[in-house]
C-alpha cells in the first residue's frame, strides 16, 4: 500500500513539521519565526523532493481543518477574563479597528496603482487583513479570485506575527490595548496566536479585534470597490 496516498500521511506531516518549526522557534530563540512558516517550507520540500501530489498530502491535511472552529473557540477564555477591559476601552477599539482597516486597505490600493497591478489582482488583495472565513466570503462577493485572497491574507499574518514585537520595540509601543487592536486588526489570527504571547490582556483585545475588523470590512470593502 502506498502511505503516501493514506490520509494519515497529510495529517502525520502536518503536525510533524509544526512541531520541528515550534521547536526551531523556542531552541534558537525566534521569536519572529512562526512554526506556520518554517512547517509549509518543510511540507512543500518533503513534497517537491519525493515527488509526491499535493492533492496526496491535501487528502489527510483537509481533515485538520476541522479543528480549526473549536480551537478558534477557545479565544474566549482571554476575552472572557479581561470582559472588564474590553467593556472600559470598545470606543478606542472600534475606532483603531476603523483606521486599520480602512488604511491598510487605501495604503494597498494605491501601492497596487503605482506598480500597475491590474484590478483583478487589486480586488483579491482588498479583505487581506480579516480572518480567512471573512475575507473568502468577501473575496467571492466583489468578484475576486479567492485563491489569492487566501494567500494575501496568510503573507499578511505571517507578517504581522513576524514583524509586529519588533514594530512596538522600534516605536516604544507598550500599551497592551494598542497592542492586540493593531495585531488583530491587521493580522487576523495569526496577529492574535503573537498577541496571545505577549499577554493574555493583548490576546483578548487582538481577539475582539478580529470580530470587528471583519465586520467592518463587510461594510468599508464594498464602498471602496465602488470606488476604483
């Protein structure tokens, strides 16, 4: 039998990689590498170097998405235990989740116009900063091609994830509000897995954050499509 062809395949060298780029991160101290990044890398060699179909590895690999909802569930447990924070700070919130969104959307349009991209790849660019559920929906709604929407939002998280310490040590950034609003903000869930490292405080703040910059984007992406 070809184990290459089980499910078991895609499953057993989902969590092995994950786990050699969590332990790559903690051994040598890097903190901007996610195990995200460091495990795709080491899925697409084994894949290109054995010569195996990705649709093989996607066979197992789908099964995992699966957990992908109760994990996302247990983002509660910071937000339930800083509700007080949350609750003292949602104008501050609402408003730095506003300014996000809509900046980072303006900033990428216009960089997309300067270089000449062409308004397909601008529209799928467009929902790059909400969580993947959202952005997909959004991404099929303004006519985009969802596959790239995909891809920008995960570049988007591994930046935020990798970049973001390192921008509030540059900056002197070190109010925890300030903190989860522009990780969660601008880099959805994997913003929130960097906030949830800095702080339980920062984790549920970038938690809520991904709520309403989605909801937002909802409203802002439409307008502004309306408007290229």
């Amino acid at each position: 039998m070809n184990i290459f062809a089980t499910q078991n395949f895609g499953i057993f060298l989902t969590v092995v990689t994950f786990v050699i780029g969590y332990e790559i991160q903690t051994k040598l101290k890097l903190k901007f590498l996610s195990p995200m990044v460091t495990s795709a890398v080491l899925i697409i060699g084994i894949l290109l170097i054995f010569k195996i179909p990705y649709s093989n590895y996607k066979n197992g690999a789908d099964i995992l998405t699966y957990f992908v909802a109760p994990a996302t569930v247990v983002l509660a447990v910071p937000l339930y235990k800083n509700i007080e924070v949350v609750k003292k700070y949602f104008v501050p919130i609402f408003i730095g989740c506003l300014i996000g969104i809509t900046v980072g959307i303006l900033v990428g349009v216009v960089l997309c116009n300067i270089f000449g991209i062409n308004k397909e790849i601008i529209l799928s660019m467009l929902p790059k900063s909400v969580t993947s559920a959202i952005g997909y929906e959004i991404s099929k709604k303004i006519g985009a091609i969802m596959e790239i929407t995909m891809v920008f939002i995960v570049i988007c998280g591994i930046i935020g994830y990798s970049t973001g310490e390192i921008i509030f040590k540059i900056f002197k950034i070190n109010n925890k509000v300030a903190k989860g609003v522009a990780l969660g903000s601008c880099s959805h869930v994997l913003g929130t897995a960097k906030a949830m490292e800095l702080g339980e405080v920062e984790g549920a703040i970038s938690t809520v954050s991904i709520s309403i910059s989605g909801v937002l984007a909802v409203v802002v992406i439409p307008f502004i499509v309306s408007l290229i």
